[in-house]
C-alpha cells in the first residue's frame, strides 16, 4: 500500500490522517527522541519504524521482516540470554531483509561493522601504524536523482583507488588498507547528498602535512570522476568534460574543496575514531534520533516524520532511498584489509541471520505472535526485566497462549495459570494482580 497524493494513509501506531499537514520546514525535528534514550527504548523506536515498513515498503522482504516466520505456519520463540544485570531478548525463526533501509536489519550490521574497525584501528596503531579520516563530497542540488549521485560518488571512489597512481600511492606513503563509509543526508533546499567517509590506514605514524598531501592526489582523481559522471557527452566520448558542456552540465556533481568538502583528521586518539563509530552506528545503522547538521536530515528520520505526520512528501523521499539503495553496500573495505589484520570477513546478509545465542525459553503459536507483534518490543522488554518469568506472566495476563521451547525448562508457572494435562500451553489464565 502507498501513499496517494500529498496525504499518507492512517499508520497503525500514529501519524496520517488527523495529523497537521507539513509544507514547509522539512528539516526541523519534528520527531525528537532523547539522546539518553535506553537502549530498550532505542529498539522501540526501530521496531515501530519497522512496522511502518510493513504496510508501504516497495520491497516484499522488508515487508516480511520482523513479521513473518520461517515456515509462515507458526510463531516465533523468545529467547534470552545473560543474567539478572544484563539480559538481552529476542525472538528466533522470524524472515529478516538484510537491506540497509531497514532500520533494524541495518542497526544490527552497523553495531558489527564498527566492532570491527574498533579492533582494525587497535591493531593498526598496536603495529605502530596510524590511522587517518578523509571525507570526499560533492556540491549537489534538489534536481538530481538519489540513485544518479549515488552512482556518480560510487565511481568517483573507483576511480580514487584504482589505477596506477593509486598503486603507487600504496607504496609511497604505506597504506595497508581503508574502509569507507556512504553516508546520506537530505535538506529541503539542495535535495539528497552522498558523500564518502574513508578510514584510511598506514603502517608508520603520518604528520597532517603528508596526509593532506594523500588527501590532494585523491581529490584530484574525486574531482575528475565526479565531473565526467555528471556529463552525459562526456560518459559518451569517453572525456573527462566536453568542451561544449553548460556550466549546469559541468556542475552536476561539482566537487567542493572548501567548506567541508575534503576534510582530513588524523585518527590518534578516541575522539575521532569515536566520531566515525558514532557515524556508522546512526548514519548506516538506522538510528531515528541522530539529526543531520543544520536543516538536514538522515533517511531514518525522514521515515520518522513520516511516522509520526504522515506526509506523503516525507514517504516519496523515503521510497527514493529505499530504491536507490536496495542491493547497495554502505560499507566497503579494500581488498585484503580484514585479513590483514585478523578480522573475519562476513557479509551484511550473515550478519542478520547469525543467532544470537542465549537460551530458548517460550514457543509462541501464531495467533499470540499475531496479537502482540505491532507491539512486540514490549514482551522483550518484560522478558528482560524481570526474565521469563516476566515473559510469561506478560502473556498470561492477557490471555495468550505459549509453550515452553524444546528443549523444555522446569520454569515456575506463571501465577494464576492453568495448563491442560500433557500440554505445556497455557489455557486460561487468572487475576495475577
């Protein structure tokens, strides 16, 4: 189901009709969250996105994730793991879409990527390497198209480290390796803009002096890249411009020096490499709460205000990012830098579907999954509360049936419980107040 007109459709948790019309102002914070939110909270907030995707995703996987179970027969089961200071819930045997515009698929990957380039930075610098942050951008403006400038900054990276300069680059200043991040932001005034967060990585200590030298020699490749991507007779003739170009033509994808347009950062303490974790957990890992500098916001947040006001305007904007997205890496690393240094090299479609480990504790039936999944944060947060006894007593005190997992547990009764003899699903079940 999409959106028709200029008006979304009632969303099942707010937003659409009886919401204000929104015309103006698309980058205020219209969907403020805390930034000391609990984690708890913070996975509320994913789950109710996701469930906004449920009803007007263009891709049928998102619209399964989190929803639908393996076998589509029965439900899923609830499984904790850790103890009394620090359990985690969650549920096993639901589909998950791995796509990056999912706000819990991508939050999952993210929270793994910058694991892994916390421990690729410790044993850079435990070589007694260096680290450095170079951010590639583009002037860019409402005309364009998403995917077009995503390609265009794709190819414009390509064309920075490939080739001869850039094998000679490899040796000349010892880089042992990168990994880059696609961050997407969006503002009313100049539309979507992509642009490339690369950590790049050294065998010996590098002054800013020697970095911003690297950072010159790549821009200059960015530079050219980014100018024949967005010249049609230029991609024809195989030119870097064509000299009848229009200064529109030209402009494109124009690439900015100044203003923040190439920006270099040593990485030699935590601040910076903090920062950068920071990015991939919100800007890739589906955060609703991170803002965008100034006017701008993340895809998430766009989908947030969607949520909450149910602007088509907002979804139409969303929906370009879902597309223009779908089957793309935010993340990439250079070849052979996780095997440099010891990492396990795992796509983003593992990372969804590895278990999460922990015990299986309740089998829930299909008709309970379907009664509590639009708001199934709330049994996780029961169950991590006050462990599956809380689960339990959660589900009897609205009338839902469950079984204990297999292999069974000798768990208490809820209180209030009956249970039929020879089954472990619970019935009916009483005042537990």
């Amino acid at each position: 189901m999409r959106p028709q007109g200029r008006r979304a459709p009632a969303l099942a948790g707010g937003g659409g009709a009886g919401a204000p019309e929104r015309s103006e102002g698309l980058g205020k914070n219209v969907a403020n969250s805390s930034p000391r939110q609990t984690p708890a909270e913070r996975r509320a907030d994913r789950y109710r996105l996701r469930r906004v995707l449920w009803e007007v995703s263009g891709l049928p996987g998102q619209r399964k994730c989190g929803r639908v179970s393996y076998t589509g027969a029965g439900g899923p089961t609830l499984r904790i793991t850790g103890g009394d200071h620090g359990r985690v819930a969650g549920y096993a045997g639901l589909s998950s879409c791995g796509v990056m515009s999912c706000p819990c698929c991508a939050s999952k990957v993210g929270a793994r990527r910058a694991e892994e380039i916390e421990t690729v930075v410790e044993r850079v610098h435990a070589e007694g390497g260096s680290a450095a942050l170079i951010t590639l951008t583009a002037r860019h403006h409402s005309g364009l198209k998403l995917k077009d400038t995503v390609d265009a900054v794709t190819y414009a990276w390509g064309r920075v480290t490939s080739g001869g300069a850039y094998a000679k680059e490899v040796e000349r200043y010892g880089i042992t390796g990168w990994v880059c991040v696609l961050e997407t932001t969006h503002s009313e005034a100049a539309g979507y803009h992509p642009h490339r967060h690369a950590l790049v990585l050294f065998d010996s200590p590098m002054s800013q002096e020697i970095l911003e030298n690297l950072a010159g020699e790549w821009f200059e490749r960015w530079r050219r890249g980014l100018l024949r991507r967005g010249c049609p007779e230029a991609q024809a003739n195989g030119t870097t411009t064509h000299r009848r170009c229009s200064d529109l033509c030209r402009s494109a994808y124009e690439p900015i020096a100044d203003k923040g347009g190439l920006d270099v950062r040593r990485v030699d303490g935590p601040g910076v490499l903090g920062a950068y974790l920071s990015k991939i957990q919100h800007e890739m890992a589906g955060s609703a709460h991170k803002r965008g500098r100034g006017e701008s916001r993340t895809p998430f947040q766009i989908l947030a205000d969607f949520a909450r006001w149910g602007n088509a305007d907002d979804w139409d904007l969303f929906a370009e990012y879902e597309t223009a997205m779908h089957r793309r890496r935010t993340m990439t690393w250079a070849e052979g830098t996780r095997e440099r240094y010891g990492v396990e090299v795992v796509t983003d479609e593992e990372i969804v579907e590895e278990d999460m480990g922990g015990e299986d504790t309740l089998a829930l039936p299909i008709e309970t999954w379907k009664a509590i999944r639009n708001r199934s944060e709330d049994l996780l947060a029961a169950a991590e509360r006050d462990g599956v006894t809380g689960a339990t007593v959660y589900l009897s005190e609205r009338g839902l049936s469950w079984s204990w997992a297999e292999p069974s547990k000798p768990f208490p009764r809820p209180p209030g419980a009956r249970v039929a003899p020879g089954s472990r699903a619970v019935l009916v079940t009483g005042d537990t107040r």
